[in-house]
C-alpha cells in the first residue's frame, strides 16, 4: 500500500468517528506496509498532521481562500503541507508530485487545484509565516492555538490552572514526539542483566531520572524481540510508574490490593512486582481483559486475579476488602497527548465536566471497598483542576473519613514525559479494621 494514501485515509477515518481508537487503526495499516521505512514514514505523518492540524490548515487557507469541502482533498493537502514544513529530507517536487497522484485517484478533476495550492503555498511561504507573526501581536491565544496547534478552550482551560507561561511550555512538550518507554520486569529478570542484554540485542537505550526500572528505547522494534516474549519487560510511561515507586513500602506491606480500572495493566504490573499479598485487577472492557491475562502469562505474575468489572456499579464483595484501591480513572487524557494528539481534536470541555463527575462516582465506591487505616491512590493520566484536584476535593467532601496524604501533578515539561497526577488519600481508623 502507498504510505502517503494509508496516512490521509487513516487521517480522514479518525476525523470522522469521534470515539475511534486511533491506535488499533494505525496498527491495521501499519501491517500493511511492509517496508519498515514506510512504516516510519506512515506514523511520522499522521501524527505530524494530527499534531499540527491548526498550523497546516492554516497554511492550506491562506491560498486556498474559499476553503476545502471535500475532507480526502484536504487531508491530502495537510499530509503535503507537513511534508514541506517539518520533512527536510522529502524533495519538495516528490511530495507535490505524491499529493497530485492521490487527489487523482480520490477525483481527478482535484488534481490541478491541489497542484496549484501546493506550487503557491512553496512560493508564498515567508508572506504566510510573516501574516502568522502579525496575529501573534494582535491575539496571542489565536497564534498559539494555530503555531502550537491546540483547540482554542483547551489553552484556556489549561491557562486557569496553571497559568499561561507554565500551560505554553507543557502545549510545547506535548508536541514532541516521546520516546518507547519500558519497564523492566524485575520478578523475572535484573537491571544490570536486563541491560546487557539490550546491549547484546543492539538497542540503544536512555535512562530517566526518576525511575532506574524505566529505559527509553532510541532505536528498533524492541516489541518484535526475544525480550518482549520472554517477559523481560512491558510498555509504561515513567509517570506511570510513579504511583507504586513512591509508595514502594505501601504496596510491599499491603496484602491485597484492587486495581479498579485496570486494563492495560501498567500500575497492576508495577504493584505485583512488589507486593507480597495479592491484587485483583478489574477493567469494564471484556477484550481489555482478555489482553491483560495474557500479559500476566507473559510476564509470569502468579498473584494477580483479573475480572470484568464495572467501577461505577457497588460491588458487594469487594467492601471492605482492600488495603489499597488503585483508582486510575478514566480522563480525558490531556498528559498523553505525545502518543495520542488526536486527543487534541475529539475531546470537548463538556467531556471534562463530565469525566469528573464519573470520576466522583467512582470513587464513593472505591471509598467503600478500601479497609480503615487503607489507602486510594486516585490518579490520572491528564491535566488541569476540573480532573484532578477538583476530583479530589469532591471526594473529601462527601467523605469525611478520608484525609488528603499529598497530591502531585507531573508536569511533561518538567520530567519528560506524560503529564500526570497523584492523589494519596488515607482512610481513618486502625490499618485493617
Ligand atoms: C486510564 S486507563 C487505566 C490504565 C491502567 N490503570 C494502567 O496503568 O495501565 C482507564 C481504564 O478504565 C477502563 N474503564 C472505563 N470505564 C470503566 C468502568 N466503568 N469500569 C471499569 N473500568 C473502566 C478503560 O477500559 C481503561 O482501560
């Protein structure tokens, strides 16, 4: 398959169905090219066009004045216009050449209007780039959310919390492109080993600050090795091993442990590496499920029970059970933006409100199910207040009983990672009674 049509294609499925997951569609291209440059190329386009999608409209609008209806048209101009942006290495005559070639196949009456958008837009680069610079000094919020690609409330959601100097450089961070995070799976296998191994294997490799289990892959298809197989390791974010490295003592002293939602696995994963009671990790989606069982096969953790579980409805069994309920809830998802821009583009600010408030819900049954003395430890793989601290303050509120031990936000920026958030809540009363 040509690399360029599986890219604007995948563009324009995405745009089109709000909750599609992006990565399981990527994946079905994906296999379909089988050279492993293409490969490359195919991920490097559809996220550079989804990372960027305000900033290449923009670019296409400037000449193309009366705008585009036809949506296959314009994703072939967006990937086009990325290439002649951010691709040093693609001659500009190939990538118009490309884009002519596929507006023909889409309707061939396109192909001069895009030929010509294409020639115009090369000619007139610095009269646009020049005509960005004056929005900038007219509507700051207008130039960012075109130079940085953002939708408009989300700057100024992001803005509320936290301010709009420290929101411009995490919006900065999460248009980067992140790097293959894994986890070393230590039940099976050392550091030092897991390392050398790495070295024989030829991956090049980085290590993160905070977490010395973590390893960034720089190099190779790390999942296609003998490594992944053997369960040497799994994919985590070093934000989201955060949780059990902090609070090592409390899960290595922790007899049984919920993980509430818990597909695919990461948090439940760190925490059977080092407790010595048992966990019992649900997920609402029966194949999330299914995919978490083979992992816990793979990675040869023995003290984990998974189930299909709903964390909105009470579950009488599980009250009072837990010295530790893992609440990483589900979010909007604002801190993974580096894996995932399209989240950029199909959550709303009526998805955070209503995110939070399932969150509440959640929690008062979470509130339920951990021991007196136990521990909640709510986190979020997302940023501004409404999500986290809000959540959080709700939570309190209608539960007396618990206190506040810390919270935290991770800040992408600061750390080089996802954005992310902890909340350590502690239940009154005697450990276990
Ligand atoms: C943020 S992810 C969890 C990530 C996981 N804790 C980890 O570390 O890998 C949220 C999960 O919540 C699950 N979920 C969504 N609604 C749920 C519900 N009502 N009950 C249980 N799980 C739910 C989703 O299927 C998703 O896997």
């Amino acid at each position: 398959m040509n690399t360029r049509k599986a890219a604007f294609l995948v563009i324009s499925e995405i745009e089109n169905k709000k909750n599609i997951n992006a990565d399981i569609l990527m994946e079905k291209y994906h296999q379909r090219l089988k050279d492993p440059k293409d490969r490359k190329l195919f991920v490097e386009l559809v996220h550079g066009v989804l990372r960027f999608k305000n900033l290449l409209d923009y670019y296409i609008n400037f000449v193309a004045t009366k705008g585009i209806k036809d949506k296959k048209i314009l994703n072939i101009l967006r990937v086009a216009t990325y290439e002649l942006i951010f691709l040093d290495k693609i001659p500009e005559y190939a990538t118009v050449s490309e884009a002519c070639n596929l507006a023909e196949s889409v309707n061939r009456h396109q192909k001069g209007f895009v030929n010509a958008v294409l020639r115009n837009m090369i000619r007139r680069k610095d009269e646009i780039e020049k005509a960005l610079e004056r929005i900038k000094e007219t509507n700051l919020k207008d130039f960012l959310s075109i130079k940085l690609s953002y939708p408009k409330f989300l700057i100024e959601y992001l803005e509320q919390s936290y301010g709009l100097d420290k929101t411009i450089r995490i919006l900065e961070f999460l248009n980067t492109k992140p790097l293959q995070s894994v986890k070393i799976n230590t039940k099976k296998i050392s550091r030092e080993e897991f390392l050398k191994k790495l070295e024989a294997y030829g991956y090049e490799y980085d290590l993160p600050e905070l977490n010395s289990e973590i390893v960034y892959i720089l190099s190779g298809n790390i999942k296609e090795s003998d490594l992944y197989k053997e369960g040497y390791f799994y994919f985590q974010d070093l934000a989201s091993s955060l949780i059990v490295k902090w609070n090592r003592n409390d899960f290595e002293n922790a007899k049984s442990v919920l993980d509430l939602c818990a597909a695919p696995g990461g948090k439940t994963f760190n925490c059977a590496e080092v407790t010595k009671g048992f966990v019992v990790s649900c997920d609402v989606n029966r194949s999330k499920v299914d995919l978490l069982r083979e992992n816990l096969l793979r990675l040869g953790f023995d003290n984990v029970i998974p189930a299909e579980c709903d964390a909105t409805v009470l579950n009488e069994d599980f009250i009072g059970k837990f010295d530790i309920v893992i609440a990483d809830l589900p979010c909007t998802g604002f801190g993974t933006i580096r894996k995932k821009p399209d989240i950029k583009w199909n959550k709303t600010h009526e998805d955070i409100e209503s995110l939070h408030e399932l969150q509440v819900r959640m929690l008062d049954n979470a509130a339920k199910y951990v021991k007196n003395g136990g521990i909640i430890f709510y986190s979020t793989c997302t940023l501004g207040h409404r999500e986290n601290e809000d959540t959080v303050s709700s939570f309190v509120e209608r539960h007396e009983d618990f206190s506040v031990v810390y919270q935290k936000t991770i800040f992408p920026d600061e750390y080089q990672c996802d954005g992310f958030f902890i909340a350590k809540l502690k239940k009154e009363g005697k450990v276990g009674v």
